[in-house]
C-alpha cells in the first residue's frame, strides 16, 4: 500500500464520519436560531401589542400593525389575515404552530389570541 492511497482512504473515511451529520446540525442550528429571534421580536411586539389595543381597536387590527417585528410580525399577520376570512381560529392557530415550529411563548402567545377570538366573538354574538 503507498501512502497516497493511505492518505485518500483517510480522508474519505474522515468526511463521510464528521460530514454525513452535518446537515443536521446546520439544520437545528437554524430552527434554534429562528426561535432565538421570534421570543426576542416578541418581548417588544407584546408590549406594542398591549398599547394598540389599549387605544381601543380590535385585535385583528392590532394584529396588523405588527408588521415591523419581522418573524413575529410575519405570524401576527398571518393570524390577522386568516380571521378576516372567518377561518375557525383553532385552525389558525394549528397552521401557525405547524410553519413556525414554535417556541413555548409563541404557544402560549397563540393559545392567548385563540382565547380572546373566542371571547370577542362570545361577547359580539350575546349584544
């Protein structure tokens, strides 16, 4: 055997070994970046959340105005605009939980808007 081959079966042997896992872990290092980003987006958008619908307008709307928080802007819109197509708000909130691999506060932030659809609409149907 020379040392060439020593060295090429080495080597294959090596990257196939260390190589075949890689995507992976490329893979959870983006989800867990994702979710890194959305529970730092939502610190600031609840609080934004919070003083829109302290003005008085509905969360729909609120929902809306939460375009500059990017992700969770992004899933805030998401909802929003399936409400306004009278969509059952559970499967919104499932399609959500489905395309966002959610971190735990986003579930629990979505299980809030899935509540207070269901009251709004409680309230708005007893009047």
């Amino acid at each position: 055997m020379n040392l060439g081959y020593v060295i090429t079966v080495g080597l294959i042997t090596s990257r196939l070994v260390f190589g075949f896992p890689m995507p992976a872990r490329i893979v959870r290092g983006a989800i867990k970046k994702r979710r890194e980003r959305i529970q730092d987006e939502m610190v600031f958008g609840l609080e934004q959340l919070v003083n829109l619908l302290n003005t008085g307008i509905s969360l729909s709307e609120a929902l809306l105005h939460m375009v500059d928080f990017r992700l969770f802007g992004r899933v805030c819109e998401h909802i929003s605009s399936r409400i306004q197509t009278s969509k059952p708000i559970d499967r919104i909130i499932k399609d959500v939980e489905d395309s966002v691999l959610t971190p735990g506060q986003l579930k629990i932030f979505l299980g809030l808007i899935q509540h207070s659809h269901v009251e709004g609409s409680s309230r708005r149907g007893a009047m």
